[in-house]
C-alpha cells in the first residue's frame, strides 16, 4: 500500500498544478479583510495559497508531506516573483516557535482521522492570541457529492471529512466569527471540480 507521501508526491510530480495555480477562494476573500503579518500554512501542497499570501505582503510559512509540492511551490514563487518559507514534514514532526503567527489557514488540510484533533491543537499553539483561523475542507455531506461525481474529490473515508460539533470541539480556546457548513462549486484544478459539501470557518483565538 502506498503511503500517504507517496501518493501525494505521485500527484504533485505531474506538470500541470493539480488544484490550479489561484488561491482558494474562501481563503482569498478572507485575506482581504486583515493587515499583513505573519502566515502558516499547514498541507499546503503546491503553493497556490502561499504565492497569493505572499503577493498580498504576508510573511509566509508553509510546510507539506510532498517533495513534490515543496518544488513546485517554489517555481510558483518564483513565477510570481515572491519569497515563501516552505519545509516537508507532518503536522507531528513539525516545529516553530509557539504563539508566533498572526494566521494559520487550513485549506483542505485532511489529515489522518486518528490524528486531526490533535494535529488541531498542536497547530493551535503556533497562533497568536488574537491570531486568526481559515479553515475550509470538506464536511461528512460530501460523501453523497462524492458518489454523483468522484471529479470533485476528497478523502473517501467519512472519518477523515469534518462535522461542525468536531471543530467547535477541536478549537475550544476560538471565537467563532463564521462556521458553516456549505454546498459549493470547485474549480480549482483537476482534483477539485464539480459541487461539493465544505465547512467555512474564521474564529479568533482567545485563549
């Protein structure tokens, strides 16, 4: 059985962008709202959030399981004429100084069911008091999406996808400015296309 790397440097090794080379636009249209600082971003593939953050003047950190996507990120970079900080690692591996970043976006960043909660916490340690969260991924709706048009992508296992009770659980120490689950159009490369089930999410954290 492949691993996780493995399939995600399978994939990010081809040409083409696999989820295109614009941002996400949740994520976009959020940026917008807040003052440049200080940035993570955790399975961030192959930088198209990065790029755009990095364009809008944030310092950028973004890490990933894939060699793949660390490469391709720093061609999108460069294409873009901007600078990102980018590692290969997993979440448990991971290390930054605590409470150093002014956001933290996590953009379709399905990890491992065993582990998201606590992944949740250990990356919630890395934001600032006041620091904000971007959360997108998809919620345990889309599996009905997913069975009409597997195009749209995401985890086939229900347990990797997201409730709204398990982030409110999983961010206790948040204020919750915005959590929703909602029925979107993708297009955002091949992998993700069609409509599908997503949870939204910015919240402060307070604590």
């Amino acid at each position: 059985m492949q691993s996780h790397q493995d399939i995600w440097n399978q994939r990010y090794a081809q040409a083409s962008y696999a989820y295109c080379e614009l941002p996400n636009v949740f994520f976009e249209s959020a940026l917008k709202a807040l003052h440049p600082g200080k940035l993570l971003l955790p399975a961030e593939g192959e930088g198209r959030n990065a790029v755009h953050a990095a364009k809008m003047g944030w310092q950028v950190d973004a890490f990933d399981l894939s060699e793949s996507g660390k490469n391709k990120a720093l061609a999108l970079a460069e294409k873009n004429h901007v600078s990102i900080q980018y590692q290969v690692a997993d979440v448990a591996a991971i290390e930054y100084p605590l409470a150093s970043f002014d956001a933290i976006a996590l953009i379709y960043a399905h990890f491992p069911a065993e582990d998201k909660s606590a992944y949740h916490k250990q990356l919630s340690n890395f934001l600032k008091i006041g620091g904000l969260l971007i959360f997108e991924a998809f919620s345990k709706s889309h599996v009905s999406y997913q069975a009409e048009n597997p195009g749209v992508g995401g985890p086939k296992s229900l347990e990797m996808l997201f409730s709204i009770e398990e982030l409110q659980n999983d961010f206790k120490g948040f204020e919750f400015h915005y959590l929703k689950e909602e029925i979107v159009e993708l297009n955002e490369g091949i992998y993700h296309k069609g409509r599908g089930a997503v949870i939204r999410l910015i919240a402060t954290k307070i604590q």
